[in-house]
C-alpha cells in the first residue's frame, strides 16, 4: 500500500516538474539573450566560446566561479580560465557576481536544450476529401451537360411544331430582306463634319499622349532593382528600429546620403551569423535564404566565421544604384534632413515597410515645388529665425513657407 502511494505521488509530481524544467528554459534564455548574446552564440564561436553543451566540458562549480568573477580566476592562473583567456584574444569576460547559483543553472539548462524535431503527420482523410470532391465535381458537370442537351432537343422540337402549326394555318414565313449597309469609313469620308472631328480628335489625342510619353523619360518613380546582396529595410528600419542616419550618417553632413560602408554592417553582423526573425514563405524570404545573404556580406568583406578574424580576400559589391537625380540638378541631404529636419519617409516613401528597396516619389521638379509651396519654416530653427522674422513681417503671415523663403527660385537647384 506504501509503495502505491509512493507511485502515485511521483505521477502527481511529474508534471510540475516537467513544467519546472520549461520555466528554467525560458528563464535562462531570456538570461542568455540579455547578458550573454552580445560576445556568445550557443553553435558558434564569436567574441567567446560556443556555449551549447557547455555544462558536459567544464564542472558546475568551475562554471559557478567562471560567471561571477573569471577576472580573478585569471588573476589567480587558473588553467582553464587562462585557457580561455589566450585563445580569445585575451578578451576579459564580464563578470556577474550578481548572479545566483539559481540563474545560472538556468543559463545552463539553456545552452544544454535541444528542441524536439517538429513532428510531421500526413492525414489520408486529406486525400479521401480531395477524391470525394473530384467525384461530385464530375457528377455536376455530367448532369449539366445532359440538361443542356435536353433544352436544345426541346427547343428544335418546338421550333418544328410551330412550323407545322403556320403552314397548317396556312401562314407564309418569308425571311427579312438584309439591307446593305455602307461601310462606315465611306460614311466619314461622305460627311465633312465627321470628318474634321475625326482629324481633330487624332490630332488632339496625338499631342495628349506623345507629351504624356516624353515627360516620362527619365522619371523611374517605382523602379526596384534587384541588388547584388538583398538588403532588407523592413527588417532593419522596421522590426529593429535602426535610423535611417545610422547607415546613411553622410546624409547630416554632405549632400549625397551616401551607400554605406560594409563594415557598418559589420558592426552589427560578426555577432549575428543567422537570421532568427519573422518569415515570409509566401514570397520566398525564409530563413535560410537572409542566411545566405549574410553569409554574402562575409565573403564580400573576407571575415572568417570559424575563426571570427578578416583574411583581407575582400571582393566589391556592385550596388545598383535607385534614386539618381539629373546632373544639372542640384540636391542636399544635410539642407533637408540635418537643417529642416525633414524625416527621410518624406521623399522616400514607408522605407520600414520596404522589402526591395524602391523609388517611391517622382522626383521631378514639378513634385519638388509643390513641396516648397507647401512646407512651413520652422520659425524655431535657429538657422532659420532671423530670416524668418523678416520674412514674415515683409509678407504678412506667421507661418512662412520655402518658397517664400526663396525655395523656388532657379539658382537654388540649377547654378
């Protein structure tokens, strides 16, 4: 009776302990990614060691002194530690004394988890399903074709039961005589009126498209190239929130934005090999397929994952380029968005929203006056103030536009 009562208590107890060891899972991963992701992948060697599986190299107790204060491990000649410490560059890992036991274990029984494999079922009700609808598909398409092919009997068979009815009635049925119509050409060229609307309209019309057509060249509003490396501004400026001037940081100072440097994107990628966000299987962007794109960008700056160093084997990144304004046309980056702070969704559209980068506005001289026209100074621009009181006195409103400012002018953009 014992041993029974001993049986059931464990049965009691398995769950809470399963789901135990699930909240130390989740506890320790939200430990990693918020201490430990920036220098340690769990597959990988990065700043540090890879950290999966670290629990069977080293003892508990080691690991415990290791976190808290590897410093003075160091200090100390500890050999693993010292270990560590020279084949990582001599790289000091932050200490954690804050840490307890308690969170560490967590820490480890992350790094120690391997999730189950996705298991996969195929239903052969599926199957059954597409086999019965098939067959109802073809039963409907069976009974409509014999139905049509009733009406049509049906409807000889009256057409002959009428004519016996006329000719029993003695009713002649003779067919209309068809008038020959003129050609409508012939009736164009008969009447002059006609014919000069004709000529106008082909004229007019004419005129109408071909300067449709001709103010169109060279405008390339929604032109989306297809990149040498895919870079994606959804995931960049939207999902992470990265600002816009931290990879065009020319666009404060010059007037070209500029095509960032590869080793911006460095700053971020020696740590992040693999892409673990959001997917879009509905048009092709997966997982695998930004990994591969990051995995581009290493071979294009010549980085070693396996031994996180640059071998100098660096190949060129033929960029195409998107928004080119004509040469006699002058434009500034840091007069707009450095000076008038204007967001860079002004001229380019919801970048964060942008999978493939694209041409969102015209960028024609046209587009660009009606902004002048309707954009207000910012009266509290230090440039701006001094002209701005002026200006505003001289035409009497409180609120000055760029045109008024002078926007409009020919000099400002054509020298």
């Amino acid at each position: 009776m014992l041993q029974i009562k001993r049986l059931l208590l464990v049965a009691l107890l398995l769950p809470s302990i399963s789901i135990s060891q699930e909240a130390d899972i989740q506890a320790g991963k939200n430990l990693f990614n918020t201490n430990c992701a920036a220098c340690h992948q769990l597959n990988r060697k990065a700043v540090g060691p890879a950290l999966s599986g670290v629990s069977e190299k080293y003892d508990k107790e080691w690991l415990y002194s290791w976190i808290k204060n590897g410093t003075q491990m160091i200090k100390d000649g500890d050999p693993q530690a010292v270990a560590i410490w020279e084949e990582y560059n001599r790289a000091v890992m932050t200490n954690y004394p804050q840490f307890s036991n308690e969170q560490i274990d967590n820490i480890l029984a992350y790094t120690d988890y391997t999730p189950p494999p996705p298991v996969t079922t195929v239903l052969d009700t599926a199957q059954v399903s597409s086999q019965g609808s098939d067959l109802s598909i073809n039963i409907i398409l069976v009974v409509s074709i014999v139905i049509f092919t009733i009406l049509i009997v049906m409807l000889f068979l009256v057409q002959r039961t009428l004519l016996k009815i006329a000719n029993a009635s003695g009713v002649k049925i003779e067919p209309e005589p068809k008038k020959r119509l003129k050609p409508l050409w012939k009736l164009v060229i008969e009447n002059q009126f006609l014919m000069f609307i004709v000529v106008v309209g082909f004229l007019l019309s004419s005129a109408y498209f071909s300067y449709g057509y001709l103010m169109q060249i060279g405008i390339d509003q929604g032109y989306a190239p297809i990149q040498p490396i895919h870079y994606s501004h959804k995931i960049h400026a939207g999902a992470n929130q990265i600002e816009c001037k931290y990879c065009h940081s020319s666009a404060r100072v010059s007037k070209h934005s500029g095509i960032p440097a590869l080793n911006v994107c460095m700053n971020c990628h020696e740590y992040i090999a693999d892409y673990n966000g959001e997917e879009d299987l509905e048009n092709g962007y997966t997982k695998d397929f930004y990994t591969k794109e990051i995995k581009k960008l290493y071979t294009a700056v010549g980085w070693d994952e396996e031994n996180q160093v640059y071998t100098g084997n660096t190949q060129p990144v033929k960029w195409v380029r998107i928004h080119n304004l004509p040469d006699f046309v002058y434009f500034n980056h840091a007069q707009h968005a450095q000076v008038a702070k204007v967001e860079c969704q002004t001229c380019h559209g919801p970048v964060e929203e942008m999978e493939i980068m694209y041409q969102y506005s015209p960028l024609t001289m046209g587009w660009c006056i009606d902004c002048h026209r309707e954009s207000n100074v910012d009266k509290n621009n230090e440039y701006y103030q001094k002209v701005h009181d002026e200006l505003s006195k001289k035409y009497g409103v409180e609120e000055l536009t760029v045109a008024q400012l002078g926007g409009i002018e020919c000099a400002k953009c054509h020298y």
